[in-house]
C-alpha cells in the first residue's frame, strides 16, 4: 500500500488476503474463480450439518449427547452462515476495499502515513493471532478421538480399538447402517469441515478487524488534523482573512469531506456484518451455555471428557469477545474529532473554518455503532451482557439437570 498505492498488493493486508482468497471472498479475483473457492469451503463447512442434525433426529441420543451435538451444530450454522453473507455481499466488500484505496491515496503527510500504518499492522496481528488461535482450536478438537483411540490400542495392545467407530470423530454424527465400513471417508469429511469452519471465520473476523481498525485509523488522521488547527496563529491572527488564503478553511474543509467519507465507510461495516451479528448474538448464548454445561456434567470424569466442550467454551467466549471489543473501538474513535476539535486553538480561525468545526461536531458527537440486526449495539457491555446471560442460561440447564 505504500510502495505501490494499492490494497490488492500491499504487504499491510497478506494475511487476510489469502484466506480471503481461501474463501472465494477477495473482491479482485475473477467472479469464476472466487465462486469456485467459495463453493468448495461453504461446502466443506456447511455439509457436515446435515449427518450431525440426522444424528439427533433418527439416532438413540441422551441428554448427554444432545449437549455433545448441539455446541458443534451451532458452530457449523454460525460459520457458514458468516461466509455466506460476506459473499452474497461482495459489491459491499469491493466497496470498502475501493474507499480503503482511496484513503491510502489521499494521505498528505509522513504522520499520516505512520498513523494509518500503526492501525492497518495492528489490525494485521490481530488477525494473525486469531487464524493461530482457531486453527489450533480446531486441532485441539480433532485431536482428541485420534488420541483416544491410539491410548486404547496401546492399553489393550488389540489389532482392533475397543472404542467404536463413532467415537473416534470429532462431531457426533449419522450416515446410515454402512457408517462402519466408510468410516474413513467419514472421519476425513469430520476433520476437514472442522479446518473449514476456521478458514471461514477467520475469512470473515478478520475482514471485520481490517475495516474496524482502518476506520479507526482514519478518524485518528482526521482528530490529529483538527487538533493541530489554530496553534500558529496566535501572533499574525486575522478573523477575517481572504477565502483563498484562509488556510485553516481550507484544511478544516478537508477533514470535513473526510469525516463524511469515513462515516460512509462506518455505514458499509454495519451493514456488512449486522445479520451475522444478529445471529452470533442469539446462537452463541445458547452454545457457550450448552458447553458450560457439559463441562460441568463430566468433571467428575477426567481431562479427556472436558477437553472437547473447554476448547468450544473458550473458543466461543474469545469469538464474541474479539467481536464486541473492536465494535468498541469505532465507539470510541468515531467520536475523536469531537473530541479534536474541543482541544483546537478554535478561537484562533476564522468564522468559516468555525462553521465548518460546528458541521464536524454535529456528525461526530453521535458515534458510529456496529449492531446486531439493526437493534443491539456491540460494545464492551453488551458483551458482559451477553456473558451473564450465557451464564444464566447455564444455571438454567445445571437446575433441569439436578
């Protein structure tokens, strides 16, 4: 991006291109190339659905097993349903790309430059920790029914595990009476929807974290801009200068058209992400309760029982807690030019450049939001809202249980 003016090849954006790429996502790539990516991991991600469902409909479950089933049913709904909305909104992901370009292009100064930077890199390692994160949860999760059964055929030093079949997988799931001898198609397809699922949200989250940080990064420029205006005209000020060399005017009108530009980016974020959001809210309530509660029902059984349903647990609350943490950053950053603009030498410009103070004002002292289907705003608290009721609805199992 700063070599070469361009997002599709600036090292700043590497890692979230290729799982972007990955997905079929990456707004640059011919139409028939992206939608065979994107066919082939939806795919991968979302069919594993149907042997789980047919596992809880047609086969001898418990109340254990619905616990077991239903964390990882959510999971395959949540992470498919992410990469299917991002693609069906493309033209809005190629949109914020395009303004991202833009933005890059319109920096004037050095400080500019090092701000967006810091922003789009810290972006960047966010989104690098979050792809090894899910990647070696899902490792953990698939890890497990190969561990058991390796420890079985050595404790009983048999040429057949004694544990069956089905319990060598990492979902529970059905495929009819001949499940024992395609069993090795079948764990293959488990543990590669289990990879797919992470490439999806990692796809998905770390494209959030890309725009939330740029944006931020933007609003940034734009305080630090402000901010700066006035301080040099204490000595030779003039109320009334000429328009054309009134040049806190002229930069004030920058940040103006600026802010505007920005917002608009803001509005693409949300409307990006709001019915992923208004999903995640609901399922992932339900989810992280039902692994909490498996949790609890097998810590009287040892490590290899809990391993599973911890590694979800965990895996939910730090999802949603990424989320709702970067939904709080643009609160917070959307109104910095408010805030720039009180700590301006303001009273050193003249009364248009005032005027156009009072135009950024206006639009900054309403901060930007990601909701939640166009009704919960995420930030901080409503993640702690979300978590309490998570655990209300876990005391809620625990008690039918007992």
């Amino acid at each position: 991006m700063i070599d070469k003016e361009d997002v599709d090849q600036s090292r700043l954006y590497y890692v979230l291109k290729i799982y972007l790429t990955i997905s079929g996502i990456w707004p640059y790539h011919r139409l028939r190339d992206r939608c065979v990516c994107f066919v082939s991991l939806f795919f991968l991600s979302c069919g594993i659905l149907i042997p789980q469902v047919l596992y809880l409909t047609i086969g001898v479950i418990t109340l254990d097993d619905i616990f077991e089933c239903v964390p990882s049913i959510i999971i395959s709904i949540v992470f498919s349903f992410k990469i299917f909305v991002i693609m069906l909104k493309s033209d809005k992901v190629k949109i914020c790309f395009d303004a991202m370009e833009k933005n890059w292009l319109s920096l004037n100064s050095d400080v500019e430059k090092i701000i967006l930077q810091r922003y789009t890199k810290y972006g960047q390692y966010l989104t690098t920790f979050y792809a090894v994160f899910m990647h070696t949860t899902a490792f953990l999760f698939v890890l497990k029914p190969i561990v058991l059964t390796i420890m079985s055929n050595e404790i009983f030093n048999a040429t057949k595990s004694t544990i069956p079949f089905a319990s060598r997988l990492p979902f529970h799931v059905e495929y009819g009476h001949r499940f024992n001898q395609h069993f090795y198609p079948i764990a293959v397809h488990c543990y590669v929807a289990a990879f797919a699922h992470s490439f999806a949200t990692i796809a998905v989250d770390g494209l959030f974290y890309t725009l939330i940080q740029h944006a931020c990064g933007m609003f940034s420029i734009i305080g630090n801009v402000l901010e700066n205006i006035g301080k040099n005209n204490e000595n030779d000020f003039d109320m009334k200068p000429d328009k054309i060399k009134d040049d806190n005017y002229v930069t004030a009108l920058h940040c103006l058209r600026r802010h505007l530009l920005v917002l608009k980016f803001a509005e693409h974020i949300e409307s990006l992400f709001t019915e992923i959001f208004f999903l995640i809210l609901n399922l992932n309530m339900i989810g992280g309760s039902l692994a909490g509660m498996q949790v609890l029902m097998n810590l009287d059984k040892g490590a290899n029982d809990i391993a599973g349903p911890v590694t979800i647990y965990v895996a939910q609350i730090l999802h949603l807690f990424l989320q709702y943490w970067q939904a709080q950053f643009l609160l917070d950053y959307s109104i910095l030019p408010y805030e720039s603009i009180c700590r301006a030498n303001w009273y050193y410009t003249s009364h248009r450049c005032r005027k156009i103070f009072l135009l950024i004002m206006s639009k900054a002292v309403t901060p930007c939001k990601i909701t939640a289907g166009k009704m919960v705003i995420l930030s901080i608290d409503t993640f702690a809202m979300v978590v309490k009721a998570s655990v209300s609805y876990l005391t809620m199992f625990r008690s039918l249980q007992l």
